[in-house]
C-alpha cells in the first residue's frame, strides 16, 4: 500500500479513536509528503517519501534539544512522541553488523586504504544499505575509523 494511502487509512482510525496527537503529526506527515510533491512538480517515490520522512524526523529531535535547552520538557517529549510516530512509518535501520559488512566490502569493492578516497567508500557503503534507514554521520565516522 502506497505510504499516502497508509497515513490516510490511519488518519481516519486517529479521528474515530480521538487520539489528538497521532492525528496531528500524520497530518503534518500527509502535508510535508504533499508539499514535495507539489514543489518538485513529479509524484514522489519511496526514496523521496524516505527523505520527507527523515527530515521530519531530525526536525522532531532538534526541536527537542531546543525545548530541553529551555527548560520545556512537555513540548521535548511531544516532539520526541512525534518523532516516533514517524520513524514507524519508515523502514527499519540495519544493525551494526549489516553496517560493518557493508563497509568492509565497499571498501574491499574500492580498494581504499586512505581517507583521501572516503568518498568512494561512502558512495558504496550508501548503495548496498539503499533503501535502510541509515545514519550518514555515524556511517562516516566509522568508515573514517577504519580507514584511519
């Protein structure tokens, strides 16, 4: 089922359920989704739902150091319950092991051995965990790690 027939599907159970918070950020979601496809002006494809759906999420969790930084601690754990709520919608991360696989053979695909060809090693890494929910920076910072 298409992601935006999902998030309507859900929607419709959130208002007969009268869960105000579900409901309001799978709105936001069904809005953020609309909105890259009007500005992009194609329909959008599970990559770019995927990319929608990060940036809400790395919003959500900035937004919350920024409350916690206040001293807002509701509006941080509303943020961080939003957060959630988006990241089940998305597909599920792969574990270290996965991550370590991929790097050891996208670098033994490349040939690196130095930080000057990270970006090859990176490229490669990205393209065998495509369609993970994957943490550039914590991807990079390992594979610097082991090209160090």
């Amino acid at each position: 089922m298409p992601l935006l027939d999902q998030i309507q599907k859900d929607m419709v159970s959130a208002m007969k359920a009268k869960e105000e918070l579900r409901l309001e950020t799978l709105r936001m979601i069904k809005s953020a989704l609309h909105k890259h496809t009007v500005d992009s002006m194609k329909p959008h494809d599970e990559q770019s739902e995927l990319q929608v759906l990060t940036t809400l999420v790395k919003q959500r969790r900035e937004s919350a150091d920024m409350f916690r930084k206040g001293g807002r601690e509701e509006l941080a754990t509303k943020e961080e319950a939003e957060s959630k709520l988006i990241e089940s919608y998305m597909p599920s991360a792969p574990s270290e092991q996965e991550i370590d696989a991929a790097i050891a053979a996208a670098m033994a695909e490349t040939g690196a051995t130095s930080q000057k060809q990270m970006g090859a090693v990176m490229k490669a890494v990205q393209a065998k965990l495509a369609g993970k929910r994957v943490d550039g920076k914590a991807v990079s910072d390992r594979v610097r790690s082991k090209l160090a």
